[in-house]
C-alpha cells in the first residue's frame, strides 16, 4: 500500500465529489429545484470511483483496481438515472422545500451548506473503500470475490425493488394504494436494504489488510446509518405514516433485513 499516494488521492477525491455538487448546485439555482441534488449523489460516487482509477494506476492490482471502478459505476450511474426518471415532470421534492422553508437567510445559501457541501463530504466519506481498495497491491483473493459477491446481491436487490415500484405506480388502478408485493412484501424498503448490501461489498473489497479494513470500517457504518436512521428508512416513514394501509403494512412487513411477511394483523383479530 503507498500511503503518500493514497493520501493524495483523498485530496483529490474530495474535489472529484466537490466538482460534482457544486455543479449541481449551479444546475438547481438555475431550475429553482434542489432535488437535483439526489441526482448528483451517484454521479458524484461515479467522479470519486473514475479520479481514483487514474490516480491508483501503477500503485494498486489493475484487476482491483478495475473491478472496483465498474462496481461503483455501475451503481452510482443506474441511481442516477433511476431518480433523474422517477423525478422527471415533478416539481421539488417535498422534504427539500419544509427544509428550505424553514432557512434563515438566503436559502440558496442555506441548502449549499446543508445539502451539497454536507452531501459532498458524506460521499468522500462512504466511498474510502472504493479508494483504498484502488490502492492495495494484491491480486484477486477472497475479500474481493466476496466483495463482489455482495455488492452484486445488492445492486440486484436495489434494482429489481425499484423496477417493482415504478411499474405499480404506473397502474393508475394503484393510486393511492400501498405497494406490497414481491420484495416490497418482505421488507419495506428493498431499494435501501439493497444500498446496504452494495456498501458493506464494496467494503469487503478493501479488507486485504487489516490496516485498510480498520480505516474503511466507518464509511459502511456511515452509510448504514444513514439509510436506516438518517435521511433514508426514517424520514420516508415519517412521511407514509398517515397513509391508508400503511399502519398494516407496517405490521406485517420487516422495516429493513428481508423475511417472510406476518399475518395480517387486521385480519387475525376478525377471526
């Protein structure tokens, strides 16, 4: 491992994340919508994923170094184009504009503090193994299979809960109805259990050592901790809380890791 150009790939990996965000934020000033923003997210992985393969070149194993670029590609450009797709017609994103709402000050101001910079700065964070693993002079060996192995149980997960979605919310005969099918049966947010499975993977990639397993340790931490109690699992459910159905649906359904369904619990107090 050469530490000195790890290092300096951490410097130039959080202007990569930093041109991505600053570049939307120009982008959403421009069409008064901030939820650009979640667009950015995976392109700026991307940019992250594309600075360190240049920069890795000559330092780390060229087969982890490639499969790791692809990996974090391959993700982060199917999210953003999936968002750019579920967000296109509509205006902002409700969750942007309480925020905005309630900013003092300038709110432009205000939203490039509070979501790009910080948004920038979580994706250098969460994305460390990405860049270590770049780094590391060992050829393919466990750690990357089973890396790769998770990630790829997640991607697929991730996609086929988001694939699942978008076609039951364009039955107009679903309008108003609470997806619970397929894997939206066994947990009530595939898409984020799926993210939690590509991070934990991509960590895995980087666990040849116990030096890079210790330091990357934080970003699948991080990146749990955000899609169950940040601004992923919690906050959609704060906003579905009120919907018909929902409360059973939540009875029924795991709020997170995968398993069969309950009864109805509705339906068991009848009998």
């Amino acid at each position: 491992m050469t530490w000195d150009a790890f290092a300096v790939n951490l410097a130039a990996s959080a202007g990569a994340a930093l041109a991505v965000m600053l570049g939307a934020f120009a982008i959403a000033l421009r069409m008064r919508v901030h939820r650009i923003v979640d667009v950015a997210w995976g392109l700026a992985f991307v940019a992250v994923a594309l600075a360190t393969w240049f920069l890795s070149a000559g330092h780390g194993d060229e087969v982890r170094r490639l499969a790791v670029t692809l990996a974090t590609c391959v993700w982060g450009l199917r999210l953003a184009v999936h968002i750019a797709r579920r967000a296109r017609g509509h205006g902002e994103d409700p969750r942007y504009a309480r925020m905005l709402a309630r900013a003092p000050g300038s709110p432009a101001w205000y939203a490039l503090r509070k979501v790009y910079l910080l948004q920038g700065a979580l994706v250098w964070l969460v994305s460390l193994p990405v860049q270590a693993a770049a780094y590391l002079p060992r050829g393919v060996d466990v750690a990357l299979v089973l890396g790769l192995a998770v990630w790829a149980v997640g991607v697929g997960f991730e996609a086929a809960g988001d694939h699942q979605l978008a076609r039951f919310k364009s039955d107009p005969a679903n309008r108003g109805r609470i997806m619970d099918r397929g894997l939206w049966a066994w947990t009530r947010h595939p898409n984020y259990f799926g993210d939690f499975l590509v991070w934990w993977g991509l960590y895995l990639t980087a666990c040849a050592t116990w030096q890079t397993a210790a330091l990357t340790l934080v970003s699948p931490l991080v990146m749990t901790g955000l899609l169950v109690w940040g601004s992923g699992k919690r906050l959609l459910e704060a906003h579905m809380a009120d919907r018909p159905g929902y409360a059973a649906y939540r009875a029924r359904t795991s709020g997170f890791l995968p398993r069969p369904p309950r009864g109805d619990p509705d339906r068991a107090a009848t009998r």
